[in-house]
C-alpha cells in the first residue's frame, strides 16, 4: 500500500492535507489520532468510498482513483459501525456477501458456514443480526470482511464503543487474521490497541502525519510508561507524592496525584527509573493497594509528539461523521 | 485457512462486469430485500392496505357526487376510479422506495455494497424489482376490491396491458425517489418531499375526476401531468375510450424520466461520501 500527497477537502475544510503512507505487505499499520484527525477519511479513499481532492493512492497494486473495481475484489472493509444488515440473519449477511463476491450458491453456503464457525456464530446463524450483542456484531462484520479472502483489510476503529471484554474478543480475531498474513491498516484512539495489534504505527492529527515508526520506537520517543501507585491508606497520598518527587525522576510529566480515586501516577522512561521508583516507595514504608503500569494515554502521546494536546474539537471531519465522534468522545 | 477450502472468487481480476454477474447481483440483492419483508411483514401494510382503504373511500364519499357529474352514479365512478387508482398505486410505490433506500444508507450497509466489485446499479435495480413485486400485490389487491364494489372487467388483455404501463411508469418515478433517498439527510425529509411533490401531482390529474369541471389553468395543468396520461391510458385500456395518444404520452415520459434520472441516481449512489 503506497499513499502519496493524498488530500481530501470538504467545501473549506480540510480533512486530509497531504497524506503518505507505506504499509508493508503482511504487516499491521496503526494509525493512531484523535477524532477529526482525518483517520476515517483516509480508510474510505483507499477503500474506494470517497475520491481524493488530490494525491495518488495504490492498494495491493491497484489505484483507488483509477481502478477501483479491481480494487474492491482484494479489500475488506470493517467500519466504526458494524456494516451488516440487521434484518437478515448472520447467516445470510455472509451468504449475500459471496453472491456479491461471485462465489457460487455452494461455495458461498460453505464460506458463510466455515466462517460463523470459525467467528464463533454458528448458534445464531439464524437470527437477525439486529438481535446480536455488540461484540458478535463486529464479529459478523469482520466475518462479513473476510469472505472473499481479501489481501487487504482496513479496520476502521473496530473496537470503539466496546467493552473491554469484548475488545479482547476482537483484538483476538484480528490478530489472528494478521497470522493468516493479511495486511491490515488499523485506525485507532487507542495506544493500548495499537501496540496489540499494530506493528508499525503513523500518528495523524488535523488531516497530517505528524509521526510515524515502530511502535516500540514511537513508544521510547513517547516515554515509555506511567507507575499507578495506590497506597492502602489514603493519607499517604501526598507525602508519598513528595517524596517520588523528591528522587527526581521526571519522566513525560511530573508525578501527579488522582485524588479521586486515591493514587499517584508516576510516568518512568525507562527499567531503571520503574525500579527505583518501587525502590522509594519500599523505602517510606508504605502499605500498598495496588501497583500497575499502564501505556502512555493518546493525550501524553500527542503532548509528547506535537506539543499540543489531542482531541481538541477540531472540525476536519466531515459534518456526517459528527455523531461518531459525539459517541467516541463519551 | 485450512488448505481445503473454496478456492478464491477470481483470481484474475478483472474490471468488467460480464452480464451474468450483474444478473447475480441483482438476484443476491432481491433475496435480501425479499427477506426483510418476510422478518417484518409489517412492511406490506401499504401494498395491502392502501388498495383496500382508497377504494373504498372514494368509490363511497365521492362516488355518489363524481358518478352524477359523469352521467352515471356510483357504479360510474367505480369504472372511472379503478383505473385511477392503479395509477396512483404505483406512484405511492415509488415514494416508499426512496424512504427504505435512505434507511439503508444510514444503517452503514451502503458502505459495504459500495465496496463491493458489484455493478454500480445492481443496488437499485434490485430495489426497484422487489418493489415492482410489492406493485403487483397491491394491483391485484385493487382489482379483487374493484370487482366486489363493481367494476366489470371486459378487457382482460387491456387490463394486463394497463398494470405493465403502471408498472414502467412507476419504476421510472422511482429513480426520482432513489436519487431523493440518496441525496437527502433522513428518511423523514423523503417522505415530507415525496408527499409535497405527490399530492399536487396527484389530486391535479385525471386520477380522482373528470378535469373539465376544474378551472382553466388547473385543467391545462392536469393536460400535461404525465399522472393524467397514465391514469387516462390505463381506463382507455380497461373500460375502452380512445388509449394511443395517452398511452405515447405516458411511454415518453417513462422513458425521459428514466433516461436522466437513472443516470442520476446511480452516480449520487457511487460518489456518496
């Protein structure tokens, strides 16, 4: 997949001001922005639902502008909301979808079969899919992308709005797609998405690439982790908080205090730092709740990267995608 | 993938759609339109009810009044009305058509149909056939009611000849109300703008009554309403009276419509954004 100099406006917005992109074949691209980052853009051009302003795109060797109908045969699509027919069963969503493919009524009948079986759907074959759970929805719809074997498959935030149980169920499946070799172009908001399943990550913001590498080398440029310290008993907040500062580890950000839910977040760069940080603590002789790592939020990645923070209401969208991302922003 | 499965759908890519596979499409899109109407029957209440209840409602309020005004009485207006009503049927078709297909497009389907190497019309020929489907029930709901209210069919041919003309006319309003289901924002606009389109267009033709009793500029109006056309050619073709010139009128603008509207839609449906 070879992007170049794509751009895309909406009457004076503009949602995509000079795109590139390289995606590998058989490797995973994350691109990782806030909403109004021009991600949802950039995944219908290259899936042939939207034509440039400007700009060359070309898909498993096929140009979106000049040869979509060969495209379509190699891409799947997954959007943020599940694009399957509610009112027909899941079975015959898969069934319609390889008689759109070309697939004889008995190669489709055994490709919907083979593929509810394999997304764990068999037992509600039969009934309509507006019936289903969020997750077996987007399990149908990634069922529903995969039909026709596609070389190419873009996921278009396929977890927002899910639970975290059901994300799970889903990063499982995508990393399973990407095992059969398939070359996925990943949207996300979140980091924690992007380093499960993405193996190279670009980072957009305002319709521009703003940073792009291997996660684990965007990840050191981002600075690493953030320490979640809860101490048994509340009081010892903030003289604890003292006296990580104290130690003078500074890592993205400072060490900062979450009253509300009583810890301390303590961002480390590196191994050392995360063991020294442990180190003072053990030190002050504090009895602790709980203590846990967690990824560096979209917000600490883009103040790392740009400087400025992510998610500002920015209109680079176009004005039909509003509502998704009044729902993401919840 | 285990080794043993299908083989893939094409392996030569190629960009043009033979014949047979638009035909497929159009068939796999059929079913699907088929089966919503068997998970909601409540879909067809329009086609069932609306021949039922007009029927009745003008043969019995108006029939009375009208079937005077047409030298007869009640069972005049019933061989007039009848007729009408067949040319309204599918006007009122036409108009459900854009509501479903703007339905469609929000649910998020649309996206994947379009990213699908299907035809670019296969999407809306297969709406148009299934509700050409609904049509024909609604038809022959509408001829069962006339004839137990007591229009005599003589022209069995002139009938069929009748319901095929309601049929192409209809299916080429229904362009119109496809490009309306694609370009505007909610299903409730399509129907407000089919309605405020309709009902002039309607009520200002040959459909309910006789036109020389209306004034001069509104009957001049309802001369060159292509409805008017229509609902004349099917009662030439039912109950006799002269049919060509009605029947060319309505054939010309069935083809115009079609001709740029077609065309239309099919291009507002692939560049959506």
């Amino acid at each position: 997949m070879t992007v170049r100099g794509l751009v895309k406006h909406y009457g004076e917005t503009k949602a995509l001001a000079g795109v590139d992109l390289d995606v590998r074949e058989g490797t995973v691209m994350g691109v990782l922005g806030p909403n109004g980052a021009g991600k949802t853009t950039l995944v219908r051009i290259l899936s042939t639902l939207l034509a440039p302003t400007a700009g060359q795109a070309t898909v498993a060797g096929y140009d979106v502008v000049r040869q979509p109908r060969q495209l379509r045969r190699v891409i799947g699509l997954t959007g943020q909301y599940a694009s399957v027919d509610e009112k027909l069963p899941g079975w015959e969503n898969l069934y319609l979808i390889g008689r759109l493919l070309d697939l004889s009524r008995k190669e489709a009948r055994a490709r919907a079969d083979e593929l509810l079986e394999r997304f764990s759907l068999t037992d509600a074959a039969r009934r309509p899919a507006g019936t289903y759970s969020g997750g077996m929805r987007r399990r149908l719809d990634l069922a529903a992308s995969m039909i026709g074997r596609p070389a190419v498959l873009f996921l278009d935030e396929p977890t927002t709005g899910l639970d975290p149980r059901t994300r799970n169920e889903v990063w499982d499946e995508v990393k399973r797609l990407v095992g059969e070799g398939v070359t996925v172009l990943l949207t996300t908001q979140y980091m924690e998405e992007a380093e499960q399943l993405a193996s190279e990550l670009t980072v957009m913001d305002r319709g521009k690439v703003i940073a792009r590498g291997g996660i684990e080398e965007l990840k050191a440029r981002v600075g690493g982790r953030t320490l979640r310290i809860r101490p048994a008993d509340p009081l010892r907040l903030r003289p604890l908080a003292a006296a990580l500062d104290e130690l003078g580890i500074t890592g993205l950000a400072p060490v900062t205090v979450d009253a509300e839910r009583a810890a301390l977040l303590v961002p480390v760069l590196s191994d050392e730092q995360l063991t020294a940080v442990v180190g003072a603590v053990t030190a002050q002789d504090v009895t602790l709740a709980s203590i846990s790592t967690e990824l560096p939020s979209l917000d600490e990645v883009f103040l790392s990267l740009t400087g400025h923070r992510a998610g500002e209401p920015l209109d680079t969208e176009p004005a039909g995608s509003a509502e998704h991302r009044e729902e993401v922003a919840a | 993938m285990s080794a043993t499965t299908v083989p893939p759908a094409q392996t030569v890519h190629d960009a043009r759609i033979p014949l047979r596979g638009h035909l497929r499409h159009t068939g796999a899109l059929v079913r699907r339109n088929l089966l919503w109407i068997r998970q909601d029957p409540e879909s067809m209440f329009d086609a069932v009810l609306f021949p039922i209840v007009f029927t009745l409602l003008f043969v019995y309020v108006f029939g009375g009044s009208i079937g005077q005004a047409l030298g007869g009485g009640q069972e005049a207006y019933v061989q007039y009305i009848v007729p009408g009503l067949m040319a309204m049927m599918g006007m009122n078709m036409a108009q459900g058509v854009g509501t479903g297909f703007n339905q469609d497009f929000n649910s998020g389907v649309m996206d994947r149909f379009r990213s699908l190497p299907i035809g670019r019309g296969s999407v809306l020929f297969a709406k148009i056939a299934v509700e050409l489907v609904r049509m024909l029930i609604a038809t022959t709901i509408l001829m069962v009611v006339g004839v137990l209210v007591g229009f005599d069919i003589t022209n069995w041919p002139g009938l069929l000849a009748a319901v095929g003309l309601s049929a192409v006319f209809g299916s080429a309003l229904m362009w119109i109300f496809l490009t309306l289901g694609v370009t505007m924002k909610n299903a409730q606009s399509v129907q407000a703008m089919g309605f405020l389109v309709l009902m002039p267009l309607q009520f200002g033709s040959s459909i309910f009554a006789p036109p020389q009793s209306m004034p001069d500029w509104l009957e001049s109006f309802t001369e060159y309403n292509p409805l008017s056309s229509l609902a004349d050619a099917a009662r030439g073709l039912m109950v006799g009276g002269p049919v060509a010139h009605d029947l060319w009128m309505t054939l010309g603008w069935t083809v115009a419509i079609t001709a740029v509207m077609a065309p239309v839609a099919i291009h507002k449906f692939r560049t959506k954004d």
